[in-house]
C-alpha cells in the first residue's frame, strides 16, 4: 500500500524524489481542487502513511497545503516540512493532545473528549521549526506515561480475550513493533485494535469466521457494510476496517483513564504554544447523530452550551478554534464561525487521515460560505514559516500589526502565505517586506 520506500526519512525523501521525476516524465499534474487540509496524521502516531508519503498523497489529491497533526508527537515534522519543499507543496505543522480542565469553568464537563469528563483535546498549530526539539521536550514524559497506560490496556483487553476463547496480544512484540514509538511517536488505541486486527486475521481469516468469532466471541455486532467489506478478499483496506469496528464497539471495555502525567494542565499547554511562537487551538467536536451503518451513536458533547464555552476559550490561553467540516452540519459551522467572530478566535480545518480508506480531500473549504477557511490556511502558513526565520507570528506581541484587528491582521499573512514559493519557503521573507513587516 506505501508508495514510498524507506526505513528512515532521508531514504524516503530519497525515494519521493524518484517518484515525482516519473511524475514529471509521464507530464502528471495534480487536480486543482483549491482544497486544503491542516490536520493530517502520519505513522508517528497513527496512520498508513510516513510524513514524505502523507505530503505526496496530499499533493497528489489536489490540495493546495497541507498539515501534520500527530497525537503528542512532532517528530515526524521535520519530514513532512522537507517533503513539501521537495513537492513544491506549502506544509504546517503541529501537534495534539489531550488536557486537563481542572480548576478551570470546564472541570467535570463532557467537552470535546467521548471517552473522559474533564479532558479535552487540543491542538497546536504553527509551530516554528526551531522550536520542535523544546515541543518534543514537553511531550516525551507525555508519550511516556500514556505508554504505561497502554501496558495496562493491553493486560485488560487480554482478559477479555482469554474468556473469549481469542488470541492474546504482547505490548513489546505485537504493539510496538507497528508504531514509530523508536522515533519519538506515539502510541494509541489505534495501534492497540491494529494489533488485534492482525492476531484475529490470522486465526480466521477474511469473510464468515471472521465475523462470526466476533459477534459470538466478543458479542460485538457487525454491521452488513461492514462484514461485506470483512468478506471481501480484495479489500485493501481490511484490517483498517476491522480496527474501525474495533474502536467504535471495543475500546470502552479496556479503556483506561489517563492521569494527570499524561493530560496537562490547559495552561501549562497554551503557555507552551505561547513560549514557542504556536498557536493554541480549541478543537470543536460538536454534537453528533447515528451513522446509518451503525458505526456510531448519536452523542452530544458542547453544542448545547457553546455560548458558555467560547466565554472561557480566550480566558484559557486559545488563540483560534480548529475543527473538522465534513463532521458537523452547515448549522454547527456557521455557529461556530459566527462565535469565533465575535470572540476574536482564527480559525483553522482539517480532516484527521488515520485510515487508508481516508481521502486527503476537504471540498467543504470550498463552499462559499467557508472559503475563509482558505485563506487562514495560508495566514497560518506565513505564520509559521515567517516565524521559522525570526519574523514576527500572528500573535507576536513585538509584531508592526500587534494592534491590528484579528482580521487584518489575517488578511495579510493569506497574502503572504500565497506569495511564498513552497518549494523555498524562505521567499517567506519578501513577501512579508511587501507587507511592511
């Protein structure tokens, strides 16, 4: 399924570099979707894709940016930020995680987070290239202490195994193994039912054993797309779809809470991204319905009190709101939108690309009434890359523009992001002169 090949990034540049001169020799050129997508995850924490493969896909699919996002992880950045100059595609990077609201107005409330009251996820946009080792600093004990948890999810998820007659997994030999945990990645749940998806399709195979041993064995139902696509022997995405099942209907039975180790305090988060020249995002997650397959019920997290929220977003330290169009309603957006409006807030998109079902492709970027959402991309983007090489961000407080509205200030940077060549980022530089900055 990989296109590109390599066991480290230098090899993996290497080898985009050969694919994209075929790409030049059979005259390819991407689609002009006018899309982009800043919430992009790679193998360092859970994908299919390494960081130069997930820039290629992304460029092969029409975007015109795109983002890496790993679960407490950046160390996949520096691929991806080189892959794109290599394309000639304008990356950003970042990271998420998960936080601890005690203390503050949100304590106790289910928030953005399905799987525990008083945590939510949060995600780091923008960060400056320089800065990567001191992000990567404050999140290893993080890595650290969810890897202790997840020791205890695998003892817990092998006692259900055990009484259902089912293979067992080993966190070391079975878990490890398939992250980038070697190379300051992260390991998730994901990996976890990955693992678990493998023993089981190596018991019983693809199609009737296979989904009968689930429903008889684990008493989880298995919904007729579902087992159409566990019965297809051509499946190229069968074991994703297998974890898929996994985590809609399994996780809740070995879930563990994290401790205070492994969710910071949201100060000590946003007072990071603040200290690094980033940009501290409140991730929207939004009441959801039933998906007609089953997949997913019908859950509702902030919508009903969202004015409360955004009183407390900027008290808390968040810059901007992200979150993820093709999962909420046109409704919920515009709420959203009309509320970062009024609050102050930037905001940015994307799509979470964990499963190689996934297009890389937003189109909701390109209704008119969030094609705004373009043009913080690329706010975003000279954000980054002109902080990289010492200019000021959008929130600098040395910047020329540090009194101008938001908006302004938005308006600007888009036309600097646009001006700069991807392929050399440091033209970064000339266009932020152009804008007196």
């Amino acid at each position: 399924m990989s296109i590109l090949e390599g066991d480290s990034a230098a090899d993996r540049l290497a080898s985009l570099d050969e694919k994209l001169a075929i790409d030049r020799k059979e005259g390819f050129t991407p689609p002009k979707t006018g899309e982009v997508n800043n919430h992009i995850h790679t193998a360092y924490s859970f994908s299919p894709y390494r960081p130069a493969e997930a820039a290629y896909r992304a460029w092969r699919s029409g975007l015109d940016a795109a983002g890496i996002i790993d679960h407490e992880s950046v160390s996949g950045c520096g691929e991806m930020l080189d892959a794109g100059e290599h394309i000639g595609i304008a990356i950003t990077s970042g990271f998420e995680l998960r936080v601890d609201a005690a203390g503050t107005a949100l304590e106790g409330r289910r928030i953005n987070n399905p799987d525990s009251r008083g945590l939510l996820y949060i995600v780091i946009h923008g960060i400056p290239r320089q800065n990567l080792d001191e992000v990567n600093a404050f999140l290893m004990p993080i890595r650290e202490s969810r890897n202790k948890r997840n020791r205890e999810q695998v003892s817990t998820l092998n006692g259900i195994l055990v009484d259902a007659g089912l293979p067992t997994l080993d966190f070391d030999t079975d878990v490890v193994p398939i992250s980038m945990s070697a190379e300051g990645g992260s390991i998730t749940e994901r990996h976890i039912l990955f693992a678990l998806a493998e023993k089981m399709a190596g018991r019983f195979g693809r199609g009737e054993a296979l989904t009968g041993a689930i429903e008889t064995s684990l008493g989880l139902k298995v919904p007729s797309t579902i087992a159409e696509r566990l019965s297809d022997s051509e499946n190229p995405h069968f074991l994703y779809d297998l974890l898929g099942l996994f985590k809609g209907a399994l996780v809740s039975r070995f879930y563990r809470e994290p401790d205070a180790a492994e969710c910071p305090p949201i100060a000590g988060a946003t007072s990071l991204a603040d200290r690094v020249g980033a940009i501290a995002c409140y991730a929207y997650l939004g009441d959801v319905g039933e998906t007609p397959t089953g997949d997913k019920k019908a859950e509702t997290f902030e919508d009903a009190w969202l004015d409360e929220l955004f009183d407390e977003i900027p008290k808390l330290g968040f810059r901007a709101v992200t979150y993820m169009p093709p999962r909420n309603t046109k409704e919920q957006l515009e709420r959203v939108k009309s509320k970062c409006a009024e609050k102050g807030l930037m905001e940015i998109s994307g799509v979470d690309i964990n499963s190689s079902r996934q297009s890389f492709r937003c189109p909701e970027v390109t209704l008119p009434e969030f094609a705004h959402l373009n043009d913080r991309t690329w706010a975003l983007i000279a954000h980054e890359h002109l902080s990289t090489r010492g200019g000021p961000g959008l929130f600098s407080l040395e910047s020329p523009m540090a009194d101008a509205a938001l908006d302004i200030r938005l308006d600007v940077y888009a036309r600097m992001g646009r001006r700069m060549d991807a392929s050399h980022p440091e033209t970064i530089i000339d266009a932020a002169r152009k804008e007196g900055l």
